[in-house]
C-alpha cells in the first residue's frame, strides 16, 4: 500500500477555535470587500482550514501503522510519499505502473492493483445554464456573484440567478460549507422581497480586520525569500 501526497506532510484540518472566525457571516462580506489578489493569498495562507485531515483519523492512520510496524508485521508492505506528484499511470496488465516524481529530480515507480484517486472537485458551471453560459460572467471557474448572491448577467435586472456552495473564490473557504446556509437564505430572500437585511446587526467576530497587503506570498516563503 503506497500514499502519495503532493504536501510535504500529512497535514491536520485546521479546526481551532480562532480559525473557526472565518466561517462566521461577518467574514463573509469582509473577504468580499478583498481585491481578487488579496483573497487567493488569503485562501492559499488558510487552505488547512477546510483541506487538512481530521485529527481522529490522522490518528487512526498511525496506531495503524505502528501495529503494522511493531505488533503485527509481515501483513503487507505500506509505504508513505508526501511531496510527490503523480506524472503518469498507465494500464499494465491487471494493474497500473505509476511513475511518482519529488520536484525536477528523484523518480520512483510503483505498481498497483488498484488506484484510488482523491483529487477534490473544481467548480463548474452547472450543464443546464450552457445554452447561456455567454451572458454569465464568469472568473476563475465561478460565477461572477453580488452581495445577495445573484449571478452578474446581461439579462432584465430584475431576472435573478440566485447560487450558494459554489463561490469561495469570492465569499471565502466558508462558501463551500453548510454552516452558512440559513445566512445565505436570509439575504436572498431580503433581496427576493426587497426587503431591508435584518436590523440586528451581526456579530463582527472577535479578530480586528487584518492587513492581507502585509503578508508575505507563502510561495515566496517557501523559496526562502520570506527569512
């Protein structure tokens, strides 16, 4: 059994409770107000706070191997890679040749029986709104949104295309999440009745604004140029 990993490690879901901030409403339009530069730098620096691994099964994974190791030896062979990529996988009879590649040098070949691919998803538009995918603006593979989260077209203003889940690009690793959901259907359906938002105000979070300009780029970090 072989694990290749493109991090250079098995790296846990960041689930603290100050990270836990950004999944409230109030940051949600803060990251908005972001330039498009700012919230990928943002999202990039915070990507542990909705990619990692569970804790629990970080763990699990380790007891297991150390019974491996230790208590229960000779089962089969298990092997680590973190920092690899997978270049190829071609079909080799019942099984698949991979070669795995660490940076511009070191190449490995493994072979499997089974490969399992847990790749994540990308966002895409949704097939039925082809016929008018030209008249949506689109950027980075989302749907261009506005703060009640009506798609920018260039049909009647008052013809809506309402869409949730799908705009992290614009809205923040929140977006993805469930934990919204009920804040985002109160602002849509403000927008839908032309109503005022709801007059308590909400929450502004306990961490003050933070200057994202600030920031050191993480891949200029890891190039050294951040010491």
């Amino acid at each position: 059994m072989t694990w290749v990993s493109q991090r250079e490690n098995y790296l846990p879901l960041d689930n603290s409770p100050f990270t836990n901030e950004l999944f409230m409403p109030c940051f949600s339009d803060r990251f908005a107000a972001m330039s498009e530069p700012q919230r990928k730098l943002f999202l990039r620096r915070f990507v542990l706070a909705s990619d990692g691994i569970s804790d629990r099964t970080l763990r699990a994974v380790y007891q297991a191997l150390y019974r491996h190791e230790f208590l229960e030896p000779d089962l089969c062979d298990i092997a680590l890679r973190p920092g690899c990529n997978v270049s190829r996988c071609i079909n080799a009879g019942a099984g698949h040749n991979l070669t795995l590649q660490r940076g511009l040098g070191d190449v490995e070949e493994v072979t499997a029986d089974i490969v399992i691919l847990a790749t994540g998803y990308e966002n895409a538009v949704p097939s039925f709104l082809e016929p008018m995918a030209d008249r949506l603006q689109q950027t980075d593979n989302e749907l261009v949104i506005n703060a009640d989260f009506s798609v920018c077209w260039d049909g009647p203003r008052d013809r809506r295309i309402f869409v949730q889940n799908a705009n992290p690009g614009q809205r923040g690793l929140a977006d993805p999440n469930l934990s919204l959901l009920a804040w985002r259907a109160r602002r849509i359906l403000d927008s839908l009745l032309q109503r005022a938002p709801c007059a308590n105000p909400e929450h502004p979070g306990f961490i003050s604004r933070t200057t994202v300009e600030s920031w050191p780029d993480p891949v200029a970090e890891e190039m050294g140029s951040g010491i």
